[in-house]
C-alpha cells in the first residue's frame, strides 16, 4: 500500500517551459488535492478533484490546470512555468464522511523554475 | 487569507517538556485537525476534533477546542527530539463544502 505517490520529486523548469506533476493514489479515495507550499505560507490549495472526471478551482488556481481521467489519478500541469511558481507542491486525497476529512499527503514535489 | 493561524510561528523546548501551540480561526468549522511536517516531508495526520467536541486525547497529544473563541490548542506532553516537526492546524469549513484550509504551521524544535 503506497498511499499517495508524486513524480517528479525534483525538477528545475526555465521560465515559459511546461511540464506535469503526477500523482497516483491506491486508497479508492474520492477527493484529491493539489497544494502548494511556501515559507512562512503554509499550504494553499490549488486545484481540487471531488470524483472522477471532475476538478475545481481552490485559492490559487491561475497559471495551472488539472484533469482527472481516472479516479487515482489526478494531473497538475503547469503550461507556461513562472518563477514565482518556485515552491514545493504536495498532491493529497481523502475520503469524505460525516464530516470526517483526513487527509493523506504524499511526499512533495520541489520546483524551481529560472 | 487563511482559515488557520498556528501561534507561535517557532517554539524551541528541553526534551522532557511540554510544548503547547495554538490555532485561531475565522469561520464557522465542521472539525478542526492537526498535522505534523518533518523537514523535507509529506503532512501526516494526528488527531481530529469535531465542532462538538471540546477536548481530545491520543497518546501524548492532547487537543482542545473553544468554538466560542474560535481558536484550538494542541498540547505535546514529555516531549522528544523526534517531535521536533512543523505543526499545522487545518479546519473545514462549515459552508456545506469539504475545503480544507491550513495554518502556516508552528516550528518545533525540541532540544535533546
């Protein structure tokens, strides 16, 4: 059981370069989360998957998009990377009940973009 | 801005203390939780608390919650150097969504 698991771990992106932050869960989890962390701001929320095929904008959805095409599976892109998306991005799932929302991280990925 | 803010930002303790760090927020919760950061990881769950429920308890750690001052506290008794992490408060909030918004987290460091 892997739980929540990020590739890359590390990548370096020149400025106007893309690329795709993966993330694969084998918990049957129905929520998943893309986060960012930076110092001194804790984790904000990026974009949000409720179910299959589904996403939603979360505090700082501009310049990524998201797609869900199968439910353990949730894709962070970045189409055009800047450098103030320099951060550590942590990609997350849950199973939401009765108010009970334990979330499970995985173990980040470090982007710097120059 | 965000929904939970650790107080204080940093608490440096002797192994065999207690550490204590505090959590205020703004709206209207369905449950509060904590999490714990070591360098360089993923956030591992601790403890949940409900918006009914005013204290908690698992091993070492202790939670309380005031909904009336909107603030929680997490309480690490006998402390080690392996508690030392980062620490986060994280709540939902109550408007019938699942959102889960996170502090800035409180820097432990507890000295051997």
């Amino acid at each position: 059981n892997a739980g929540v698991t990020q590739t890359p771990k590390f990548r370096v992106l020149k400025t106007g370069q893309s690329m795709t932050l993966l993330c694969a869960q084998d918990m049957n989890h129905e929520y998943m989360y893309w986060y960012r962390q930076d110092p001194g701001m804790g984790l904000r929320l990026i974009h949000y998957s409720v179910g299959e095929g589904t996403t939603a904008k979360g505090e700082v959805p501009d310049g990524y998009n998201v797609s869900r095409l199968k439910k353990q599976n949730f894709l962070l892109g970045l189409e055009s990377a800047a450098p103030s998306q320099t951060s550590v991005y942590f990609c997350a799932s849950s199973t939401y009940r009765q108010a009970r929302n334990t979330i499970y991280f995985g173990e980040g990925s470090w982007l710097t973009v120059v | 801005s965000q929904q939970g803010e650790e107080d204080p930002q940093a608490l440096s303790i002797q192994e065999g203390e207690n550490a204590t760090m505090n959590c205020s927020y703004k709206t209207s919760i369905n449950n509060l939780q904590w999490y714990r950061q070591n360098s360089g990881r993923g956030l591992v769950h601790l403890i949940l608390i409900r918006s009914n429920e005013r204290e908690k308890h698992s091993g070492r750690l202790r939670v309380t919650l005031d909904t009336s001052k909107k603030s929680s506290s997490l309480l690490i008794t006998a402390s080690r150097a392996a508690d030392t992490a980062s620490y986060f408060c994280a709540t939902d909030e109550d408007t019938g969504g699942f959102k889960t918004i996170f502090g800035a987290g409180t820097r432990l460091f507890v000295k051997a």
